[in-house]
C-alpha cells in the first residue's frame, strides 16, 4: 500500500490505474505532507471521532485519517477512484467505508446518526470547490449533528466566511456560516502543494458549531430571506433591496417602519448591519403583519 501526501507517490497510483483527472468534479489531489499534517492539527482528531470526509480522491487525507480517527466515512463521486481506494489506498484500514455517491443526494443527516449513533461527528475536506457553499449550507441546514468543519476552499471564500460588517467581503455568506459556527483561518495554502495546480489561492478553514445560534428570532426562514435579499443587489439600500426581493412581499412602508422601530438609519444598507442586528429586524418585520412568501 502507497503511502501517500508527495508528488512521487501520487503519481506512481494515478500511473498504476491510468487515472485522469476530471475538471468538472473539481480534482485538485494534495500533494504536501505538511499541509495535511495541518489539517488534521486544525480538526482536533482523536481516536473518538466519527469522520465524515468528502471527495478523498485517491485517499492522501483519508489515510491520515484513517490514522488518527476512530472512524472514516468517504463519499467519493467519481466511479473510477473507488477501486484505487478500496483495493488499494485505503485497503490496510479497517476503519473506512467508502461511498460511491454525489454528496449532494445523500441523506446526511441520517448517515451521521446511523454511523455514530447520533453523536456529532466532524467533517474533514479538501472540497470541491464548485459546490462549497452547497455542501457547507447543505451540512448546517439540513441539521447533521456536527462538532466541526475542517475544509479546504478557495481563499476567497474563507475570507468571506470570516469577514465582519463593513468589510468588503461581508456578505450572505458570512452571516449564514457566523449563525451556525465560529469560523477560524487556519492555514493558507499555495497552489503548488496540489496535484493539478488550481488557478486559486486556497485557504483551511475551521468551524466549530455553536452549541446555540448566537441570536435567538422567531422565523429562521424569515431571517435568511432578509439576509440573502439585502447581498443580492449590494449597492442598493435595505429599503430597496427588500422590496425588490422575488422572496419576500413587504411593502416600503413596512420595511421603513421596521427600520425606525429598530433605531436603523432610513438608507442603512445590509452592509452594516451585524447579525444580532439583522435578528431584530427579522423580528421587527415578522411582526409587521405582511410576511414572507413562500
Ligand atoms: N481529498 C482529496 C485530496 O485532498 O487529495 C481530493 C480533493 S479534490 C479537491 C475534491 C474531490 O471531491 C475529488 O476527488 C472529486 O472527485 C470529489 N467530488 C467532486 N464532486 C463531488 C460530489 N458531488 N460528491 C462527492 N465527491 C465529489
């Protein structure tokens, strides 16, 4: 069995199989044994852990977690690397099931209870990068009972998933992720440590769940409507862009008067507002007797 986390080795199994990449499930492999070693650093793994890793590839990280995991759940799209995991990168370990399927159909929530008997497990990714958010927003809103997120993403969105009102970066994003955890950069990652080199910074991202959403509203939906509204046409007002919304159906006056009624200035944009900020408008509206669409 390979050993794997350098370009030699790597290349030796893609070689072996006559592996060829795939652009369109976003296969970038790691090829850098340090930048694993910090990846599974920043997820805190002990041999307690139920692990739920999404696209191993040709299984470097899977290995490592293999090691220093309890257990290893990988979910691979590709058909053509399962048999290099399962006949031969992964078959020394007896902790790892590997699935054939795109993350994105799967039940994960039920998977994650059936593996680890309803205990939180941790996710663990150098993910795909055209369906970050999805898999992200799919993982917290679908309520999988999870401790953390360790993951590998394009530079730019760890720094939109960590920004804070004002900054340029600031946006639906961050107060979607900044709801359900506590983010923390914990490497930045050239393209020359994978194996094809992306045209993108990268950048390892921890989140680690709260065990309660920071702000408390009485319509989680609403909220989440609110928020993506007030991104969706930055520049705009939050009078403007709220009335505009395809989902939401609240007049100009209801929205002005829920802005007065919070303290916010008439032409405040979305911007500006923090979350707790953002929950006592939601409720200020949720109030105002016209809700949301459907
Ligand atoms: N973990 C490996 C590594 O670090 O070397 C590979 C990471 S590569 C950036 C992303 C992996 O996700 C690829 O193996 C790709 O085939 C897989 N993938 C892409 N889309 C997927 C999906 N919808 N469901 C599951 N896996 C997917």
């Amino acid at each position: 069995m390979a050993t794997l986390g350098n370009p030699k080795e790597t290349i030796a199994v893609l070689n072996k199989y006559g592996f060829i990449f795939q652009k369109k499930f976003g296969q970038n492999f790691l090829i850098d044994e340090h930048v694993l070693e910090k990846i599974i650093r920043a997820a805190e793994i002990t041999k307690d852990d139920c692990v739920l890793e999404i696209g191993p590839g040709i299984g470097t990280m899977t290995q490592y977690l293999c090691e220093s995991a309890g257990k290893v759940i990988a979910v691979e799209v590709d058909k053509n690397l399962i048999p290099i995991l399962t006949e031969d990168t992964l078959a020394a370990y007896d902790n790892v099931k590997v699935i054939n399927s795109d993350v994105l159909k799967l039940d994960l929530k039920k998977l994650a209870e059936e593996e680890n008997g309803g205990k939180p497990i941790k996710v663990v990714a150098n993910l795909p990068y055209y369906i970050t958010t999805p898999i992200i927003m799919g993982l917290f809103e679908a309520k999988v009972p999870l401790s953390s997120v360790t993951v590998m993403v394009q530079k730019e969105v760890a720094e939109r998933m960590q920004a804070a009102p004002g900054s340029k970066d600031y946006g639906a994003l961050s107060l979607a992720v900044q709801y359900y955890a506590k983010p923390y950069l914990a490497a930045n990652v050239p393209p020359n440590c994978f194996m094809p080199r992306p045209n993108v910074g990268s950048a390892v991202i921890r989140l680690t769940l709260h065990e309660n959403p920071p702000v408390e509203v009485t319509d989680e939906k609403l909220l989440f409507r609110i928020i993506r509204a007030s991104f969706a046409q930055r520049r705009k007002t939050l009078v403007n862009g709220l009335t505009n919304s395809q989902e939401l159906s609240f007049s100009k006056e209801e929205v002005a008067q829920a802005l007065k009624s919070c303290a916010f200035p008439d032409a405040v944009r979305g911007e500006a507002l923090t979350l707790q900020e953002f929950a006592q408008l939601s409720d200020a509206l949720a109030v105002s007797g016209s809700f949301g669409k459907n």
